[in-house]
C-alpha cells in the first residue's frame, strides 16, 4: 500500500468533480454519477465481422474474444464451416462486448443491401470486413452499402502469415515489401470503391500480436464515443504495455466516481472507521479491478493453459493486491482500516484544499477521501501484479513455448 497521494494527482483526477461542483451541489453530482456508472455497465458494445466464406471471419471472431478455436463456446472454424445466420459471441470475461458471426457474402444469389437488412444492421457498432486473400466485388459492394446506410467499417486482411509463408519459398523475399504490396493492394481497391485507404489492416487470427491488430484496435478506439470506448479497453487482451497504461488511466477515471457512489448513497457504519460507506460497491469496485486486469481465476487460469503450467506459478507473484475471488466484506473493512489513518492525515487536507466543499460534508466528505485513496492504492498494487504475472507469463513461455 502507498501511504500518500500528491496535491497534483488529487487535482488532476478530481478535476471532473470540481468542475461538475461548480454547477450543482454534491448530492446532485453524486446522482449523475451513480447514472453515469450504471449506464457504463449496460452499454454493450457490438462488433459485426463479415465478408467471403472462408476468410477467417469466425477465426477472428474468437481471435478477438481471446478463445482458441478448438474451446467450447468457440464459432466454428474450418474450410467447410459455414455460417448461415448472424451469431453473437459474448467475450467471455466481459459479456457487454459482442462479436458477431455474419454469414458468408459472396453466394451467387448475394445482394447487400438484402444481406444487411437479414443481419440487422442497425444493431452494430461497426463492421469489419474480412478478406483473406483477393478483394472481390463482393467486398466492394458491401463497402459501399455500409457507407450508404452511415455505418462504420474496417477492412481486415487475414491469413497474411500463410501469404508470408508463400512468398518466402521465392527467391529474393522481402518481408517488409511482401506486406506493403498486400496493403497496397487492399488500399487501392479500397479506394476505388470511395473509401480512405487507412482503414486496411493486415492481421494473422493466429497471432494478434504481431502486424496491424494494434493499429486496428487504435482506429476503433479512436472512433467510437467516450462510453463504447470504455468498455472496449476494459474488454482489451492483456499483452500489451499500451494496454495496461489504457485499462490504468479508465479506471483511474471510475475511481472518484465509485468512492462518492458509496460515500454518498447507502452508507452504513462500519465497526472501527470513524465514517460511513457502502462495502458491497468498494469489494464490487475491487473485483472489478481485479477482472479488468486478468486477475480473475478465470483469466488466470486462461494464461496458465498459454504458457501449460500450472495457475500456481503465476498467482505466486500477485504479491501485493489479491485476486477478485480473495476480495470479501472482511478484505474490504482491512483494506479500509489500513487506510483510513494516512489518508485522513495526509490527503484530506489536501483534497479540502482542492474541493472545498467536501469539508461541509463532515463524515461524508471523509468517507469519500478515504474510499477514493484505498481504490487508488488497490489499482496500483493491482496494475505491479499484473505487470509481474505477464512477466512470468513471458519468462515461462521462453522456457517452454508451446
Ligand atoms: N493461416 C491462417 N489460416 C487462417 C487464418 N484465419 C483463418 N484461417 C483458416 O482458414 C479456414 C477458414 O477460416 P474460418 O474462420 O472458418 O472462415 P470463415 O468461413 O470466414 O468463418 C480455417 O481452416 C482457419 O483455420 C489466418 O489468419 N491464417
Ligand atoms: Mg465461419
């Protein structure tokens, strides 16, 4: 646990709440807030892949979900597996985030606008248009149409580990050219059909982490609203540095939130604090730290079955936070004992200063400085565990790749 937080950390990130003070009173915050949290947790976001049969369509629908083809739940996959219907596919540890299997394009009776209409278009978020080789007028029809119809979308070349593997048996082979003529290529058709070429990525289902998934993952975030957006990182696969910083700077952004949730509605007294809050959101709030970082049961075990060790291994070196299922009313009421005297004596002054009219709240305006430094402390443990469970998760896989 840190023992303080900086004046420039409390003014940064309760810059919101002072500037929403300066229109309403606190109680009237804390309801808009309490609104803004719910409506986080009912938004869902809806991504739609669609394109020729055969193009790796419901490879990339589990790529996304971070699921092997051969697990259950998984979207079928195969050069006979053909989907008919449109399929959501729930990611499994963030089920507000939805993957659709739209059927295959590019049957001789195919006709877009007909094809969107059966799918129910209006339901996605965006598109991705998958190709796994040449583009076809197919793909350029449904370009047009989605534009048409002012729906998002994004063209995603698959399989371009195959195509490497084909052009490394010539002579001469040039990876980087062999790349930049596939993009080239993508991008002129592309164009052709209206659309700027930015939104051509190459990917490989088998291996995300390598060529554009990151870039495709930039675009998308970058277009989507401020909620959709939030819940897209929370859902976003761990291998990523970028990606820790991401899912660190939106709950940062929750934090304030969730203390004054539980400090103003709800709260109760609890034995041995001097102040008032609500238990079941901040172990509610930890939790969902917790899971948002992968230190779940579930995603652990999911890193374990990667690197084919045992969860073990890796839950020996979550050494400073927990894991959500260790997170009990007991854990909550420690955690805020332990916090209780350093933020009262070093950060309440401080977040008065900043706030003023926190000090009018008396038990209340204590309650929220404490809960929000306790939240803050935990997602910092929380971020350490983390980088050093994918620590491990590297070492190991060194040692035994699989
Ligand atoms: N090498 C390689 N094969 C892929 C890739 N994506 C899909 N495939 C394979 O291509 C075949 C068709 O994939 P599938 O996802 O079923 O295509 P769909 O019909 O568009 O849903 C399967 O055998 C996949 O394993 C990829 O990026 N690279
Ligand atoms: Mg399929």
């Amino acid at each position: 646990m840190g023992n303080t937080i900086s004046q420039e950390i409390i003014e940064k990130e309760l810059a919101e709440l002072k500037t929403a003070l300066k229109e309403k009173s606190l109680l009237d915050v804390a309801v808009q807030v309490q609104q803004e949290l719910a409506l986080l947790e009912n938004t869902t976001l809806n991504i739609a892949i669609t394109g020729l049969s055969g193009t790796g369509k419901s490879s990339l629908v589990n790529a996304l979900r971070g699921v092997r083809d051969d697990e259950e739940g998984a979207a079928k996959t195969g050069p006979v597996e053909t989907t008919m219907e449109h399929v959501g596919y729930p990611h499994p540890a963030f089920s507000n985030v939805i993957v659709w299997d739209l059927p295959g394009t590019g049957t001789p009776e195919f006709k877009p606008d007909e094809y969107l209409e059966r799918v129910n278009f209006s339901q996605y978020d965006f598109f991705i248009i998958v190709s796994g080789d040449r583009f076809t007028v197919h793909d350029a029809d449904l370009a047009r149409e989605i534009r048409k119809r002012k729906r998002k979308f994004y063209f995603v070349r698959t399989k371009i580990d195959f195509s490497l593997d084909c052009e490394r048996r010539k002579q001469g082979f040039d990876e980087k050219a062999t790349l930049e003529k596939i993009r080239n290529y993508c991008c002129e058709n592309l164009r052709k059909t209206g659309e700027s070429s930015s939104k051509v990525f190459l990917i490989s289902n088998s291996n995300l982490g390598v060529h554009d998934f990151s870039l495709l993952q930039k675009a998308i975030e970058k277009d989507l609203d401020n909620l959709k957006r939030q819940v897209l990182i929370m859902a976003l696969p761990m291998y990523l540095k970028e990606v820790l910083e991401k899912k660190k700077a939106a709950m940062e952004s929750l934090i304030w939130k969730k203390a004054l949730k539980s400090s103003a509605f709800g709260a109760v007294p609890v034995p041995g604090l001097s102040f008032d809050c609500d238990l079941a959101i901040l172990e509610a709030a930890m939790k969902q730290i917790c899971h948002v970082f992968g230190l779940d049961e579930g995603s652990l075990q999911k890193f374990a079955k990667v690197i084919g060790k045992p969860v073990d291994e890796l839950k020996a070196v979550i050494k400073k936070s927990s894991q959500a299922g260790e997170i009990t009313t007991e854990f909550t009421i420690n955690i805020l004992l332990v916090t209780e005297p350093w933020a009262t004596l070093t950060v309440l002054k401080t977040a008065l200063a900043v706030i003023p009219v926190l000090g009018s709240l008396a038990g209340a305006g204590l309650s929220f400085v404490t809960t929000f430094c306790m939240l803050k402390s935990f997602l910092k443990d929380v971020v350490e565990d983390t980088e050093n469970v994918i620590a491990k998760v590297v070492e190991l896989s060194k040692k035994c790749p699989k």
